[in-house]
C-alpha cells in the first residue's frame, strides 16, 4: 500500500520507463528516517516487470567492510566479469574476493563497475534499487556513483534512497503525508477508522512521518483514534522515532535484547550470530527467536530487519559496555572467517583504551584493504590501529600509511591532517623524509605550493647521500610545485642545484636541464637558458620518457610544450595517455589531458585541445581531484579563447577562477592567458595586456618571455606595429629579444624571433626571407596555430607595402587554415584583410564548424582514429551504446555517413598542410 505519493511515484515510473526504451538515468529519492523512502523503492521494484532488477539495502554495520556493497549489488554477474578487460576484470575480482588483491588506481574499479552493468545491460534493461544509500561503505558508493555519472543509453535506471540528496542528478525529497493519507495509513495499521480531528493532531506532532504514525497505529488507544479520549500531550514521539520502539523492546527478555544486539551490530548470517551469542553465554533459544514480534526476520539464512531504524534503536538502547561485549563476541565468531576487514572491524570496536594485539591485526587487515584499492577503509581502518597502539613507531607507521591511503582516496585535507603530526613530530631519518614526501605531495594536489616545494625539497636533501635517483625524483617534484605556483626563481634553483648531484639517470637529467632551463630563461639569462634547453632536447632518453615516472614524464612534456615543442611533448604524452586508458589510471589521467590540451592546442587541433580539456576537468571532478580539476578547467577557458568564443571563455574562465580561490590556488596561468589571448584577438591590445601581465612568465619581464608565451609574440608584435604601448620594463624585454640569437634546437621560439624581426627589418626582401623563415621554423616544430598566425601577420606586412596580390596568398592561406582549425575571431580577422586586398569571391565569413559536445568530439576523434566502438568505450570510460548514440549525432552534425568520411573529414580539418603548401609555393624560408 504507498498512500500520498502518487506525485513521486509517477517520476519513478517515468525512470523506469526510459530505461525500457533503452535510456539511462539516475532518481535520488531524499528524506528523513522513517518518510517511506523503502516504500516508494519497493512500489517501483514492483512495477519494473521486464527489466533486471537488483533491490540492495546498505547496512550501517557493512559501512566499515571495504566493496561489501558492490559485491551484493554484482553478485549475479559475477561470472561475466572475465568479459571485461582484463585490468579491470583482475581488479574487480580482486576487490570482491574473488581472486586475489591487485594493487593500482582505485578508479580501475569504478571503470570495471561501469562496463560490467553496460555489458549486462546490453541483454535486457537493468533497475539498480539501492536502499539506505549512505550506509553503503566508500569504496562501493564510489564506484557506482562513477558508474553512475557516466550512464546514458544503456537502459539502466538506478534509484537512490539517502537521507540527504546527492548532486547532480533528479531528486524526489519524501514530505510527510498530508491528513487524508495520515487518516487511511493509521486506519490500516490500527484496524479501526480514525476521527478528522485526531488525524490532524497526528499530522501536527508527527510532521506526517509514516513510520512515526505506524507504530503510534500501535501504542495508542482505539478510544483515543475514535475521538473519545485525548491523545496524550506531548505525542509519544520526536524526530528520534527510534524511542518509539523503546516500549517493543523493553518486552524482549534479556536474553533476546542481548542477540537482537549482536544482530545490530553486524549484517551476516544467522550462524555467526549463534556462535556470538553462545561466546555470550546466551541460549541458544536467543539467537532462535529473534524474529519474535516482527522486528526482524530471517530471509536466505540471514537477519534482515523490518526497518533500519529498529536497527539504530537496538544500538541506542544498549549500553556501551554491552556493545563492546558484543563486538568481541562478533570477532570471535568471525575467528575464521574469509572476510577478515569484518572480524577487524569489530575487534576495533571491541576496546576500550589501548591494545597492541589488535592494533597489530588492525594494521595488517588495513594492508589487505589498501591491496583491495579500498583506500578510505584503509586509512580509516590505520588511523584505529594508530589509537590503539601504545607503540610510538606503529602510531607513526599507521597515521603514516592512514595519511597515504587518505591520498590515494582522493581525501587530500584528511591526509594531510593525518601525516602531519604523525610523521613530522617524533620520527627521523629515512621515515621522516618519506613523511615529507608524502605530506609534499599532499599540499601539491591542495595547491598548497610553496609549501609543498619545502617539504619536497627537503626530502630529497636527505635521500641525496643515499639514494640519488630518489633524491632526483624527489627534486623534480619539488621543482613542479614550484612551477604549478609560478616560482620560476625557486624552480629555476633547484633544477640547476641537480647539475652538481652527478646522477647518471640520463632522463632525469635531462628533464632537470629542461626544467631549469625553461626557469632561467623566464628569469631572464636567456644564454644560459637556451643552453640548457638544447641540451636537454638533445637528451633522447628524455624525449622519449625512458626510466621517468608518469608524473615526471608528463611534467616533461608540459615543459617541452612550453617552449614550443608541442610534437616533442605528444610523442611523450601520446603513449602515457594510450596506456592509462588500457590500464584504467584515472587518478593521473587528468593531468596527462591537461597537458595534452595545451599540446593539441600549439598544434592547432583545436578540436582535440578542446575535448582533452573537457575530459581533464571532467574526469579532476568525478575521480575528486581538486588541483586537477582546477587546472582542466583552466585549460577549457583557453582554448576556448583560441577557438574565438567570447562569452563562453569568460564564463569558463570565471568557473575555473571559482574552484582556484575555493582550493586557495595562488596560480591561475590559463584563465589569464585565456584571457589575454581574447582580448588581443578581439583588438583590445591595452585589456590583453593587463591580463598578460598577471601571467607569472610577463612578471619577469625578460625577453626570453616574449617568444615562450604566443599571446607575448602578439603583444610585441602589437607594439612594434605601433598599436600598443608595453610598459618600459617590457618595451626594454623587447629590445633585447630583438638581439638575441636562438638556438637551431628551439624552433619555435627562433620563429617568434623571426616574426618580431621581419616586422622592424627596413630591407623588404630581408623582412619576407624572415617572415618565410618564421612559417618554416613553426610548421617544423608542429605550431600550426603559430604558423598560420604569422602568415596572417605577413599577409597585413605585404598589404601595408603595397603588394596586394602576393599579400592575397598569404592571407588566403592564413584564412584556410585558421577556419579549418576553427580559430574563429582570427579566422575572421584573416577575412576582413583579405578583402582589404581587392580578393574576390570570398565567402561573408569563416564557416561554422559545426556544434559538437566535447564527449561527442572524443568519440569522434577516437572513432577517426581507427578505433571501433567498443574501443572506444572502453578508452572514454563510456558504455557501448552510448558511443553509438554519440556517434550517429556526429554523423548528422557533420554531415558524414561511414567511419572513412568522419577520418577524411578530420584530416581535411588539419591545418598544416596548407600552411606548408603556401611557404613552399611562395619560395622563400629558409
């Protein structure tokens, strides 16, 4: 019977529904205990006939047990895992105890979740009914809320009750029931009509609450339901409705309030109740009788209470003496069970004071969890160990390994309050630098900078007589917090410090060359920098990420990319990104995407930049990474503003400047480069300076500045045009670029060099060998944008001196390939010269590329690389269907009907060759 719900049960319905028709979604149904959350869930699972149905109700007793959830909500499919890839068939098998543990990135089973249900799905339609949703353990929540995310076509309908609601998705909040279905509801459960008044007065001092009303339909008298007595005056309940099950349980005999505890206080079978309550000294009729008056029953050989709150009424009626003792009789019952995490558990909360036995066996049971990937229980499970152990090296150990597996949890803040006293106070040596190590990184994912380049620093000081690679490695960290801060003094010193260490690690030494040259020259000794920076380039152990860690590895590549070797970078990030999509390492793939999008951009694929940049934000919030996040978004904001979208680079790039002030990130490189890149390409020379000059390189002022930064060679450029006037300390950065000399291994910035020159070269032969110079050192180095940039700036040289038709070719040129990119403001730009010339037949602007979302611009961009779709799906971390549904709105959008068309189409939107077309046509380079 579900009386007052008409409204929220057709919404539920309506889900049910689209999942039959093959559409996904999410219905988060929210209330207090005890509004008829369970019931609403029970009327839909009745109504889903045809669809699979998994009706699983969280436990608060299984909230301390690591994938205790996941493992009764996959329990049927559990033989279909195999079909999975097999990275994530072996984590989740791992995870479920049904094979053993394998260490790696927690997000592998959250990916594996996802394909596992996608793939069930794909047979007959699924409703997820997931009851008491805030009691399921973290690990389990988290991955299907990731799952969760991510659904869209497969024909799954999940439905979660929590007492608080859960964004993003449709929420239905539970009101109580007004008084006609007060009236009918207590009338059901008492056996006798109730009088309109008194129905009233049950509404007032219940709030309508269902549960409240049920068991008043008990402890009231028929006469005071009639209307012929009062009720009593405060009504026998609260907004703690478990005191209404005090007088029910006040009627157990010891003996049964006793095993009515033990079942509380766990969710497993009856048997192990049984041995609890024998290690109890209770009869065995206790444990037997347990279901006496409808407070619980036995369903499959186990316990299932009539309502959660009977639960948590048990708990509160029983003494913390009486708790404990039934804990350790839990744990003794569990002896020699294959589910160790629960034994632990209640040898925990078995203690009062310290015990180093179970701090011992607390800590290996947090070793076994952290080799599950249940990161959170872990470290919750080590903190317990910590507080219990009267051994000061364990309670170090423990806050240590509770801080680390914190970290890995995504639980930055936590972690980092965990190591700090831990670690930081009472230990030495190799446990107090692996401490700051720890705790560096930590305050780096925080964008805690300056502090984490201490920490990270001074670890690596102490490895430095012992083990020089780790010290190596542990110096570049702290050179890339300095950079994520903008330090590029600090970053600069302790790259170089590194050159004296004498490491023989060809790639790490040559990522500190990099590292530090990129610091000298933004410090300006531009010499010595692009000394160094050759150097570094002609390291091949470094270009090609031999022997580097992933986050050293795409720190090289994001330097690399910073000093215009974007195709350097991708031949390094390329594969890390292949790789941690086979292998499911969503804990570092955000940063591989940022950086990746910064790369795709130099190059001119805008397209891909832009997609990259998404799914880096995108994925920085689903897998909780704030510092990630940040930065993807940051990175959305400019590409965005090389795209030429106005309104939609400010509104990014405020929501990016929105999460870096709520994570105190001191560093917001990409929203200001954003949006100096906006406003020099709308014409505003004075706006985009300001902007540039909150760049962390523009506050150096030195000339290497001008030709590392794009939007620097167009501020120069603007002002040797005689359009805008720098500051003296940047007009003096100027003069000095134009004299310096470049090296041959830096093309990109010896073509910004070239470009600056050809602008202020009085011969004009001289001034078009330059200019060509410039396109040919750029498209070398994979700058389309760049390339294509400087042939629109050549093209306005050439109109300016009166030679309109070869200014045509290479304004022409310019138009091509910067519509093809989809640089619209620029592309236009290109337009209006280009009738300046006397061009004919010229289009009224630079065609629309047509709106594709950035997940269905990574399909498509995948797709055109060859991949099928269920490649596809499983590279993006999306179901089967929904890639095909994406891809047939590509299909439309663009106007392509197979694969070949899509590649073709992409292809044709490459940039280069028309700018290598052009240089070769023309002549001239070099």
């Amino acid at each position: 019977m579900l009386l007052g719900r008409a409204a929220e049960a057709t919404r539920l319905l309506d889900l049910i529904e689209r999942a039959r028709r093959g559409r996904s979604g999410v219905v988060v149904v929210s209330g207090e205990p005890g509004v008829g959350k369970t019931a609403l869930i029970d009327f839909a699972v009745r109504q889903a006939a045809g669809l699979r149905i998994r009706q699983v109700r969280a436990a608060e007793a299984e909230r301390g047990l690591p994938f205790a959830g996941l493992s009764a909500l996959l329990r049927p499919w559990e033989s279909e895992i195999d079909e999975l890839p097999p990275v994530q068939a072996a984590a989740l098998k791992g995870s479920l105890a049904l094979g053993p543990a394998v260490a790696g990135d927690r997000f592998v089973i959250a990916a594996a979740t996802l394909g596992l249900l996608t793939m069930v799905a794909e047979r007959q339609p699924i409703l997820l009914a997931l009851d008491d949703f805030h009691w399921m353990d973290e690990a389990s929540a988290e991955a299907v809320l990731f799952a969760a995310r991510r659904l869209d076509r497969e024909g799954i309908a999940i439905i979660l009750s929590t007492t608080a609601p859960i964004p993003p998705w449709e929420r239905v909040e539970l009101p109580g029931l007004d008084v006609r279905a007060t009236a009918e509801l207590v009338t059901a459960h008492s056996g006798q009509p109730i009088a309109p008044g008194v129905a009233e007065q049950l509404v007032a001092g219940t709030a309508g609450n269902p549960l409240a009303l049920i068991e008043l339909a008990r402890l009231l008298d028929p006469a005071v339901l009639a209307g012929t007595a009062p009720p009593p005056d405060p009504l026998p309940v609260g907004r703690a409705t478990t005191a209404l099950f005090a007088p029910r349980l006040a009627a157990l005999d010891p003996g049964g309030r006793a095993a009515l505890l033990l079942a509380a206080l766990t969710d497993t079978d009856v048997d192990v109740i049984k041995r609890a309550a024998a290690g109890l000294g209770l009869a065995d009729s206790a444990a037997a009788g347990l279901d006496h008056d409808g407070l619980v029953s036995f369903e499959a050989g186990r316990v299932v209470f009539a309502h959660p709150l009977i639960r948590s009424a048990v708990v509160e009626q029983a003494s913390s003496a009486q708790i404990r003792a039934a804990h350790g009789a839990l744990a003794a019952a569990l002896a020699d069970s294959a589910c160790p995490e629960r034994r632990a558990w209640h040898l925990a909360e078995s203690v009062l004071g310290r015990d180093e036995r179970i701090a011992g066996e607390l800590e290996r049971m947090a070793d076994g969890m952290r080799d599950k990937r249940a990161f959170h229980l872990a470290s919750h499970t080590y903190e317990r160990a910590a507080e219990l152990s009267s051994d000061r090296s364990r309670y170090a150990r423990c806050r240590f390994q509770a801080a680390g597996a914190a970290w890995q949890a995504g639980e930055f803040a936590r972690a980092r309050d965990l190591v700090a006293p831990a670690g930081i106070v009472g230990t030495a040596g190799a446990e107090l630098a692996e401490t700051k190590c720890v705790l560096g990184g930590i305050e780096l994912f925080l964008g805690h900078t300056g502090s984490a380049r201490r920490l990270l620093a001074e670890s690596a000081a102490h490895y430095r007589p012992l083990d020089l690679e780790v010290a190596m490695q542990h110096q570049l960290d702290a050179v890339l917090a300095a950079y994520v801060g903008d330090d590029f003094a600090a970053a600069a010193e302790l790259a170089l410090a590194t050159e004296s260490w004498g490491c023989r690690h060809p790639a790490l030494t040559g990522l500190a060359r990099l590292l530090a040259g990129v610091g000298v020259l933004a410090c300006g000794d531009p010499e010595r920098g692009a000394r160094l920076l050759a150097d570094a380039v002609g390291t091949p152990e470094l270009l090609g990420g031999a022997g580097l860690s992933g986050r050293h590895a795409i720190h090289a590549a994001h330097e690399l990319v910073r000093i215009g070797l974007p195709l350097a970078a991708k031949g390094i990030l390329d594969p890390i990104v292949e790789r941690m999509r086979a292998e499911t390492e969503l804990g570092m793939l955000p940063y591989a995407l940022h950086v990746a999008a910064v790369a795709e951009a130099r190059t001119g694929q805008l397209d891909a930049a832009y997609a990259a940049a998404e799914e880096s934000a995108r994925l920085g919030l689903e897998t909780g990474n704030p510092l990630w996040h940040y930065r993807g978004a940051s990175v959305v904001a400019f590409v965005r503003a090389l795209r030429g979208e106005e309104t939609e680079c400010r509104e990014a790039a405020a929501a990016a400047r929105d999460l870096g002030a709520a994570m105190g990130s001191t560093s917001g490189r990409y929203i200001a480069e954003a949006l100096a890149t906006l406003e020099f390409s709308l014409g505003n020379g004075d706006a985009a300076l300001e902007h540039a000059m909150a760049v962390g390189d523009f506050q150096q002022c030195s000339s290497a500045v001008l030709l590392s930064l794009p939007v620097a060679v167009d501020i120069a450029e603007a002002q040797l045009k005689g359009v805008a006037q720098l500051p003296p300390a940047l007009a003096a950065a100027l003069d000095r670029t134009l004299a310096t000399e470049i090296a041959a291994e830096l093309p990109g910035q010896a073509a910004g060099l070239a470009r600056l020159r050809a602008l202020v070269c009085e011969d004009a032969d001289e001034a078009e060998k330059l200019f060509g110079y410039a396109v040919d050192c750029y498209t070398a180095a994979g700058l389309a944008l760049d390339a294509a940039r400087t042939l629109l700036s050549w093209g306005e040289w050439l109109r300016r001196h009166g030679r309109p038709a070869a200014a045509r070719t290479r304004l022409r040129a310019a138009w091509t390939a910067l519509a093809g990119m989809g640089a619209r403001l620029w592309a236009a730009r290109a337009l209006a010269e280009l009738r300046a010339t006397g061009a004919k037949n010229l289009p009224t602007a630079a065609p629309d590329a047509p709106s594709l979302t950035p997940q269905e611009l990574q399909v498509a961009l995948t797709v055109a690389n060859g991949a099928t779709n269920r490649e596809t799906a499983g590279a993006l971390f999306l179901s089967t269907k929904t890639v095909e549904m994406h891809l047939t709105q590509v299909y439309r959008k663009l106007g392509v009907r197979s694969r070949t068309e899509l590649a073709r189409r992409f292809a044709e939107r490459g940039p280069a060759h028309h700018i290598r077309r052009t240089a070769q046509d023309s002549g001239v380079g070099r």
